[in-house]
C-alpha cells in the first residue's frame, strides 16, 4: 500500500532579524541597511510525516520545535524552503487564542469552529461533547472576560480535540488544568489515535509521554536536525547527549 504524505518540510529555514531596539527594528521596516543580527529558529529542515503517525519533536528550549509547529498551522511562515500540509489541522499550541472575550463560552465554540473550517452541521454534532469535555458547568453561557485562564485553556482544549482534525498538534498541552483533567486529557488524544487515522505532532519535555503516543522522533539542537528514526531509537540519541 502505498503511504500518504499528509506533511512535508523541503529544506525549510525560518530566520528572524534581531535588532538592538524597538527604534531599530522600525527603521529595518524601511532600511535593508539597519544592521542586524541573524537568528535561525529553523535551519535547513527537511522531514515527512505520514497519514496516522505520531511524530514526537526533542529538543531543549529554542531547538526549534515551537516554530516548525506554528509554521505548520500558517501562524509562522518559512524564510525559505517549502512547505506541504494535507488536511484540517487541530493545534493545541496557545489554547486561549482566538477567542473574544465578550462572547459566551457557546458562541466562542461556534467561532473557534468557523475559524477551523467547521459546517454549522459540523459544529451542531459536536458542540455538545465539547461542552461536556470543557467542564465549565454554567459558565459556558458567560462571557470569557469571566473566565480564569485555566477555564480559557480547557475550553480551548476542548474544541481542539473533539473538532475531528486530520492533524492534532500538541505542545505541551497535556499540562492543563488540574491532575484529574490533564488524565482527562491524555486519555483523549490516546483514544484519538487509536480510533482515528489521525496524524499526531507531538512537542513535549516528558520522554514517557512522547513514547505513549508516537512512533517517531526527531531530535532538534539550534533549528537543525540531529536525528531522526523510531522513537525509542531518538530518545536514546537525546538522552545521550544530556
């Protein structure tokens, strides 16, 4: 059977200009010849992903891992190189982004959903779960300026997992909330990838949990690929050089 490619990087760089100051960065608007200072987030990055895998990314803070995630959700795009994504992407990345604060809890489902591609059928035959999995009670019929920003984050968690995505990203989410709905939580991706041809992009500090829920990783140092294989073979690389 021939395997789908539903993600591809093709020697992908993201490079963002360090000015000395917000007056310098301003000028850079209008000046190529502000000096600057280059910093590559992403360099030369080349990698697929296949229809249903789990694809774990390991690195130390400012590997690169965020930025190749928010390049695949359109909210980054790369310096160079190109960039191949097939199908509805769901990102558990800042779960409180996007929503207006003046809406209710139900109206920011609908709106969350739009934004995502959703029919109104689509949203009618899931609102309800999402709902039930946020676990708000009365509040979901509140405005969201009245929510603590864990209620933002489960909400957010919420419409993200029960959306029915071809692609779920997750960095760091699983952290959310209290230890009863981080379990809540877990449970729900598990049970995703394993009644779905769901693909699954996982950033994550916790090696056992990357294990659980992906077959593959890649190990990242300064925006440049160190390693890629399964991921038993990609922990112990990383591990390594701990």
């Amino acid at each position: 059977m021939e395997k789908e490619i539903v993600i591809k990087f093709d020697n992908v760089t993201k490079m963002y200009k360090l000015y000395k100051s917000d007056k310098a960065r301003f000028k850079g608007l209008f000046n190529k010849k502000v000096p600057y200072k280059k910093n590559y987030a992403v360099n030369k990055l080349s990698f697929e992903v296949e229809k249903g895998e789990g694809l774990a990314f390991l690195g130390r803070n400012g590997a690169g891992k965020s930025t190749i995630l928010k390049m695949i959700t359109g909210v980054a795009y790369p310096t160079e190189g190109e960039i191949y994504v097939n199908g509805k992407v769901s990102a558990l990345l800042e779960l409180a982004a996007g929503f207006d604060l003046e809406s209710s809890g139900k109206e920011n489902i609908r709106l969350k959903c739009n934004l995502m591609g959703m029919t109104d059928e689509e949203i009618d035959a899931v609102e309800q779960e999402i709902i039930d999995f946020a676990d708000i009670g009365e509040y979901i019929d509140q405005p969201l300026r009245s929510y603590s920003s864990g209620m933002k984050a489960r909400l957010g968690f919420a419409i993200s997992v029960n959306s029915n995505p071809d692609i779920l990203i997750v960095d760091e989410a699983l952290s959310v909330g209290d230890k009863a709905f981080r379990k809540k939580c877990t449970e729900k991706v598990r049970k995703i990838m394993a009644d779905s041809n769901v693909t699954l992009l996982f950033v994550t500090h916790s090696l056992s949990t990357a294990k659980d829920f992906c077959q593959k990783g890649i190990v990242l140092e300064k925006g440049k690929k160190l390693f890629e294989g399964s991921i038993d073979e990609a922990i112990a690389f990383y591990e390594e050089r701990e």
